[in-house]
C-alpha cells in the first residue's frame, strides 16, 4: 500500500541523492582547480634563463636541474589531474549506479505492497456452517465449530455494515446478557478465528478492529453468502 510515510521517504531518498551529487561535484571542481598549473615552474626558470647572464657551469647545470625538476613535476601534475579524473567518473558511475538500485528498490517495493493488498484482500467470502469450513477467494479453510460461530457472526454484522464488540460477541455466542459479559472473552475468540485462519496476515487484511467501534469483516457486503 502506498502511503504518505512511504512517499515521505522516497522524497527524503532523492533529496540525499540530489545533495550527493551536487558535493560529489563541487569536490570534484575544488580538488581539479586547486592543482597549480604545471607551466607555472617551467616559466619562471625560463623567466631566470631571460634575464639572467649565466656564464658559469655551475649555474648552467643548477639550471638544468631547474629545468629537469620543471619537467618531472609537469608530468606529476599532469598524471595527478588524470587520476582525478579517472576517481571522479568511477564515483559517478558507482552513484548513478546506486540511485538506479534506490529507485528501482522503491518501485520494486511499490509493487509488492499492491500485490500484497491485492492478494490478501477477500473479494469473495463463503461460509458452510454444515461442514465447518469457508470459501476465501476460491481456498478453503476448516474451522472449528467455535470458530464458525464467531465467523458467522461478524459476517452477519458484515452484511448490515456494522462492527461488533467484544462483549456483544460473547453475549450472541453465549447467550447471557452483555452486562455479564467480558470484552476479553470475545476477543479472545478473534484471536482464535485468526489463528485458525492464518495469523497476522488474516488478523491485519481480513478482520479489521477498531476500538472505538469493535470488529468487521474487511470485505464487501455484496462478496459474502451464508450457508
């Protein structure tokens, strides 16, 4: 089921990834556009050969070295801008790859949360007091005589669209007055309805409470027959 905390977190999702994205590039433009141009070293020592007259041969060959350390630290520099280029486009890649696992996460999830509210959503109830069992959406379920009781009932409430108590329950099923009666008794025999029926998967999609009003089938009035 899609709903407003499901919408809520994928808009926080594509907030992060917008906001990744847009540090990953301005980290990347900070650290390219920080490293010194390569050229500079080399124009000063040509700038020192200009106007300076060197005749010695130990400021010559200082000077070479000048020159050769020039050199070595253009290429360093040069190798230096193209692994960040290289780093930048493997961290692009593994981010766009990420988003399209994100989304495709929340799609898949999406997906699954409509099945799930579609497979268990009973389109079709039949009940055979005669064989203690019900028809839910084509499957058959035995139940226990206690538990076609308490089903019969709360279908009977389905078909007027009215919910019923716990202490209503257990007065119709025992027959004594509802003063005399405990809530927790008739809840008790929902759980066992549940139980028999499925668990968690049957008590959230199949009986619904609400506690200000009591408990109702979650089907349609139109999808029920008694029998």
């Amino acid at each position: 089921m899609i709903t407003f905390l499901n919408i809520k977190r994928d808009k926080f999702f594509l907030t992060v990834i917008i906001i990744g994205l847009i540090l990953t590039f301005i980290a990347f433009g900070l650290l390219y556009f920080t490293v010194p141009d390569p050229q500079i070293f080399n124009k000063k020592i040509e700038g020192i050969f200009i106007e300076n007259d060197f005749t010695k041969q130990t400021e010559i060959k200082l000077l070479e070295v000048l020159a050769q350390s020039g050199s070595l630290f253009e290429n360093s520099v040069a190798l230096y801008s193209k692994i960040i280029f290289t780093l930048f486009f493997v961290v692009l890649t593994v981010m766009m790859i990420c988003v399209a696992l994100i989304f495709s996460n929340i799609e898949l999830r999406k997906q699954f949360d409509l099945l799930q509210d579609s497979s268990f959503n009973a389109q079709s109830i039949e009940l055979l007091r005669s064989e203690n069992s019900v028809q839910i959406n084509g499957d058959w379920f035995q139940l226990t005589t206690s538990n076609i009781e308490t089903l019969s009932v709360l279908l009977e409430c389905g078909l007027d669209d009215e919910y019923i108590t716990g202490t209503a329950l257990e007065s119709i099923l025992s027959g004594k007055n509802e003063i005399d009666c405990d809530d927790n008794a008739g809840a008790m025999r929902i759980k066992r309805l549940r139980d028999n029926l499925g668990g968690q998967i049957i008590a959230s999609k199949f009986i619904r409470h609400v506690p200000s009003k009591g408990y109702q089938i979650t089907s349609s009035k139109n999808n029920i027959k008694l029998g």
